[in-house]
C-alpha cells in the first residue's frame, strides 16, 4: 500500500510517500481500506516527537478516517467486511489501510460522504465530550468558543447551538467570524483588534461565560480566567497557539471556576459505551439535518505535508482532509 511516513522527527516537509506494508487486524482490531483521512492540529505535533505518544518508527501520522471495512479481527461484531465506517486512532490514518480499535470504529449515516466521513469523529467525539461530560453545558448558558473558525472550533459551534447554548464565537479575521455567523454563532469577537476579555464581559454584561472551549491556550486562556462566570468551566483542549499556560490558582478559586482537561482519546478507551451513546446522539442530528461536517479543502494523500502546513499557518478554516486511493 502507499502511505505517507515518519522516519524522523521534523517539520511536514520531512514526511516521505511510498509503499509500506500491509496491516493486518489482529483481536479487536478492524483493518480499513482508506477513502478520506481527516488532517489535525495533533498531526503536526506527532511527526516533530512533541506530542504525548510517540510510536516507534517508521509510523504513518493521521488520527481519524473514512472507509471500507476489509477485516475484521477475532471478536469484533458490531461491523463486518464492506460496512462504511468513520474511525478513530492514534496514528496511522495516512494511507491506504489502516487498522484501528474495535471501539474506534463507527459505522457511518448512509448520506455522509467520505470526506465528511472523514472529518466527523475525532472532531465532533471531542466536541460533545467536552460539552457535555466535561463542560455540562446547560440549555440557555452562554459559551465561548476560542479558534472558533477552525474544524474544532466550527464544530463546537454547530454543537453548543443544539444543545441549547448561547454562543459566542472567537477569531482572528471578519471573514472567520462570518462564516461562524452561518454556522449559528450569536455574537463574535475579533480578537486580533479588540480585548477578548473586555468584549465577553460587554457581551455577558460583566457575568463572563459559562463554559469555555479553548483549543488555543497562551495568552487567549490567561484572558479567557478574566471573563469566566461565577461557577463557569475552562475546558482544555489543546495548545495551538505553542504555548502552555499556567492558571493561577488564587484566580480560580475567587471566579469559583473549574478547570477542566478534555483528553477525548482517553474516555473513548475507558468508557466506550458513554462514547458510543455520545456519536449516536451526534448521528441522530446529523441525521436531522441539524449540522454536516464544514470540509474547507481537500489534497491528495501525496500532498499531506502541503495540508500540514496548512494548518500551521492557521490559513484553514473549517476541515481538511486527505483524498486517498
């Protein structure tokens, strides 16, 4: 098969496409020929050693994808060879096969293309995790979405306006926030010209949010414990902005606020009937027409570092994703 590989640690231009060999499912695994893989902001991290794994070498990057079920290993029965389903790992998505998880893997709504395929679970699974787990947002509490013009960030948009929220949308160009506008935001910040903690705080007059989403850390989550609601939650998702911030404990205890991790891989090993119960409730809206996955720009599998860079250079909104056999 042909796959995109690390064979060392470096930036997306390091990463080389050629033949590999071909997977095979061993117990609880199901073996995937690859139609669409989905590009994420932790795909840049694994291929330069930052992230919390780092699989032996050579390893194909990619955490999530859509396909064709080929096998199935002993003791997998919720999918068989031929069902269309998205999926979930680690790594390895950046190719033509892959093998994943038994409980990564989800069958698919019969309309969903496989590039929506390919950019719903690992994006929409840590969307609704976070909410609703994690978050417990509530009907009519206001959030805030930081990077909110991002696939993350759109997606959390579309999912905090099912479930009730008022929504505000962060980001950095009046183009990004636009298209956060069409997909349910009720208000918008830009935070390249104004104060991301001033502007909330006129928008929540002076309470703050209730929940925050913040896939961005840096100087975007030391403003975001300036404008938190009495009782409100931080949900951490990841660190876009490269730096790791440190909360201030004397802050979180006079907001009366929570910090919170949202580690999505974990809770889908460790609770994969919550997780499962989590997608189906997303597949029934999907289903409803509530939302649908915002793909932005497609590349052929050849090009996963131009999509890598991509995304470094926060050019993307919305999804990209990998076209692949």
């Amino acid at each position: 098969m042909k796959a995109i590989l690390c064979k060392e640690y470096g930036p997306p231009e390091s990463l080389v496409y050629e033949e590999a060999p071909d997977p095979s499912p061993g117990k609880g695994e199901v073996l995937i020929g690859v139609h669409a893989a989905g590009v994420n902001f932790p795909d840049t991290l694994i291929i330069q050693g930052k992230y919390q794994f780092k699989p032996d070498m050579p390893f194909s990057p990619g955490g999530e994808v859509a396909g064709e079920v080929l096998e199935i290993g002993e003791g997998v029965s919720h999918v068989k060879p031929g069902d269309r389903v998205m999926a979930l790992m680690t790594w390895g998505g950046y190719a033509e096969k892959a093998v994943v998880p038994a409980f990564g893997v989800i069958p698919m709504p019969p309309d969903m293309s496989w590039n929506e395929g390919a950019g719903f679970p690992l994006v929409y699974g840590t969307v609704i995790h976070a909410l609703k787990q994690r978050g417990r947002l509530r009907e009519g509490e206001t959030l805030l979405v930081l990077g909110a013009a991002g696939g993350v960030g759109l997606a959390t948009v579309q999912i905090g306006k099912l479930m009730g929220a008022r929504v505000i949308a962060a980001a950095s160009t009046a183009e990004k926030l636009e298209l956060c506008r069409e997909h349910g935001a009720d208000e918008v910040v830009n935070y390249s010209e104004e104060s991301l903690k001033d502007r909330v705080k006129e928008l929540t007059d002076g309470k703050g949010a209730d929940v925050i989403f913040d896939p961005v850390g840096g100087d975007a989550f030391d403003q975001c414990l300036s404008c938190i609601n009495w009782d409100g939650r931080l949900l951490v998702i990841g660190f876009a902005s490269g730096r790791i911030p440190e909360a201030a404990a004397n802050r979180i205890l006079l907001k009366g606020c929570a910090v919170v991790g949202v580690f999505w891989g974990r809770f889908a090993q460790v609770e994969p009937q919550e997780n499962m119960a989590n997608f189906m409730q997303l597949i029934q809206w999907y289903n409803q027409g509530g939302f649908k996955p915002v793909v932005s720009r497609t590349y052929p599998l050849e090009r996963a570092a131009d999509a890598l860079n991509d995304m470094l250079a926060r050019k993307a909104t919305g999804k990209l994703v990998l076209e692949v056999g």
